[in-house]
C-alpha cells in the first residue's frame, strides 16, 4: 500500500568529501537516520589572467540527501553543520526544499515517521530567501554554464554526473548520435540574484536549441551556503558571498545589487547580459523525483515514461543505513538507490504518481517514494520557439 505524506521536505547538504563521513555517523548515530551519498565537484576559477585559459579545478565533493518530517528539518541540519562544520568559510552547503507531497512505499526505508521523539528543538537560524537552480547538460557545455554563473554572481557550481533517458531511446539507431551521459550543475544563490544567474547560464549553454539540455529552480525553505568560486593568492578574510551578505545587512535591503538597466522603449535588460529573449509561459510546472533500488530503477523508468515523463535523468547513490549494519570484517554496508527526476506539468506529474502506486503494487515494488517540488521558472527546448521557457 502507498502512503501519501504532504508533511515532508528534502534535505541536501554539500560537502567537502573528508566530512561527508563525519556527517553521515552523526545522523546515524544521534538521530538513527540513513542518507542518500554520491560523489561531486566544485568549480573554482583561475583569478591569475595567465591561467584563465585552462580547465577550472574541481575540488571533490559529496552530496548527501534525505528526506525528513518539515518539523524535524532544523534537528537534521544541526546535526549536519555541527559534525561538517559548515560555519567555516568555503566548507559547503545545506538546503531543505518543501515537498507538495510524497508518495512512499510500505518498505520504503530511507525515512521513517517515528525516527525521533518530536521534542520541541531550538530553529537553526539560517536565511530563508534562497533558490536553487539546476542544470542538467552535455559535458561539452558545462565549463561555459559555469563561468557564465560564476560571472553573473554565484558560487562555483557543483557538479556529478547523471543519465538521460527518454527521447534517445526513441531514436532507433539514430539513438547512436545522443549521448547519454550528462552533468547536473547545482547553484545555490538568493532570490534576488536567481534570475539574472538562471539567465547567464541559459544563454551561455543555449537552452533554446534543441538537444541542450534543460535548468529549473525550485524554491529552499532555509538553508546556508559558504561556497567558492575563484581561486586566488590574495587571502581575504572573508569570501565575496559574507561581504555582499554584510553590505544586505549594514544598507537594510538587497536593492543596491539590482543591475538592471532599461531601453528607451521601456524594454528591461539585464546589464552585461545583453538583451534577454521574450519568454514562453508555462504554468503549474514541477520536478518529479523517485527513490527507489538499483534493480528496481529501470522498471520505474519504464512506467514513469510510458505514464507521460518527457523525459529522465538519474543518477545512482549510496544508501547508508541509520541503523549501524557491518559486516563481519566489520566494514559498514551500504546498499545503491536509484534517483530519478523529470519536470513536467503538475497534473501529469500526479498521474504518473497515481500509475506509478498501481504499477508498483502489481509488480511487488514497495521499498521507493516519489515526492513533488514546485519548479517555478524551467528553461529548456520548446518545439516551434527560439527562446527558453519559463513557467
């Protein structure tokens, strides 16, 4: 049987990959939760002019996700900024996303709704106007959606490689010509930054044509980030990202950061962007996303796609155990999930929850979930149109 929850969010930390282990006991040790953990990197770009032309260097990193009852999340980022420490410059980031609801199997282990005793705890004071964007493309064009990001204001992206499914397997043997293999670009940046970043990395990765790719963002109810995004010789006390938070604090307000600049026909454009095509509305969109085994993910990908998914990107992560399970030579087990995403609109994102609980329940899945995030800006292929939409 399938369990609706509408009460659940999504935590997401990012970390250098030596704390990743630190904070993975800690949740298991003082709150009894398993975490989902794959490998990523950092962008970071040269500031010397004489090393500008070659590859940015990628600092290793590790993404590690759960989900969490809303009223538990601040007890899960405690424990997590607490064993990484987080509070230290250019260590990482963590972010917990609201989901509109989840829908979880009976086996399904990665959460557990009595994994605490909803004691009151203190809020975890942290901002609450941030956006995160992602952008998942070829390899050949993320170092360009990189620099174009870190040039309109934001941190280096953090980058891990992901599958696509969908339109290549339509192909036949054109699907030769695809590649399956693709990147997904993280960015987290504040509200009054998101457009002008989303816009930069767009354009740069031309999401217009088709084939490219395709970027959403989706709303964070708090979170912190403390990310880099140049290297540089000169030791500042403090990263670009503290001073512009400071100069918030001290004016009252974000508005001497606003850019913008308006034509004599009253046209807006982003300064240094040049002009910003017209953009296509669509409403209602959201991003799908399902948790399930290794073995059962190409079973779900099949169900997703035959019950209306444009199209999947996954990847496959770690799950450790919130209860300590070793082996006799008395190394940690962990089993390999399965995550599986796709933006579509929010009623055929239901259906496909809907199918996805028949399907499931006939084929005896019971140990995955499936939750909804609200996506509201999305930037992709639109057949017929030469810009980027947006919903």
């Amino acid at each position: 049987m399938i369990k609706l929850n509408h009460a659940s969010s999504v935590v997401t930390a990012i970390l250098p990959r030596s704390a990743a282990p630190e904070a993975v006991d800690a949740l298991r040790d003082s709150l009894g939760l398993g975490v989902l953990s794959w490998d990523a990197r950092g962008t970071l770009l040269q500031d010397q002019w004489w090393k500008r032309w070659v590859p940015p260097i990628s600092p290793a990193k590790t993404m590690l996700q759960l989900l969490a009852p809303s009223h538990e999340v601040d007890a899960v980022e405690r424990t997590i900024i607490q064993a990484a420490n987080l509070d230290k410059q250019s260590t990482g980031a963590i972010y917990s996303t609201p989901c509109m609801q989840a829908y979880m199997g009976d086996d399904f282990t990665a959460w557990q709704a009595d994994w605490l005793d909803s004691d009151e705890s203190e809020p975890v004071a942290m901002p609450e106007n941030l956006a995160a964007i992602h952008c998942i493309v070829g390899h050949q064009d993320s170092e360009r959606i990189c620099k174009a990001a870190i040039n309109a204001g934001a941190h280096g992206p953090v980058i891990y490689y992901s599958e696509g499914r969908g339109l290549r397997d339509r192909l036949g043997w054109l699907r030769i010509t695809k590649e399956p293999e693709k990147e997904v670009l993280t960015v987290i940046t504040e509200e009054d930054d998101a457009d002008a970043v989303f816009d930069a990395m767009a354009d740069a990765g031309n999401l217009h044509l088709p084939g490219r790719g395709f970027m959403y963002i989706h709303p964070i109810s708090k979170g912190m980030f403390n990310l880099r995004s140049r290297s540089t010789h000169q030791h500042h006390t403090a990263s670009m990202q503290q001073m512009v938070s400071a100069i918030d604090h001290l004016a009252g307000h974000s508005h001497w950061r606003d850019s913008s600049v308006v034509n004599i026909d009253g046209q807006a454009r982003a300064a240094g962007l040049g002009n910003i095509s017209p953009i296509v509305e669509l409403n209602n969109q959201v991003c799908l996303s399902t948790i399930c085994h290794r073995e059962d993910a190409s079973a779900l990908m099949d169900i997703m796609l035959e019950a209306g998914a444009p199209g999947l990107n996954f990847n496959f992560a770690r799950y450790s155990e919130g209860t300590e399970v070793r082996s006799s030579s008395r190394a940690q087990l962990s089993q390999e999930y399965a995550s599986l995403r796709c933006i579509t609109h929010s009623e055929t994102a239901e259906e496909i929850c809907r199918l996805l609980s028949v399907a499931s329940s006939q084929r005896h899945i019971t140990d995955f979930c499936a939750y909804l995030v609200k996506a509201p800006r999305v930037a992709t292929y639109v057949p017929g149109k030469r810009d980027y939409r947006a919903a």
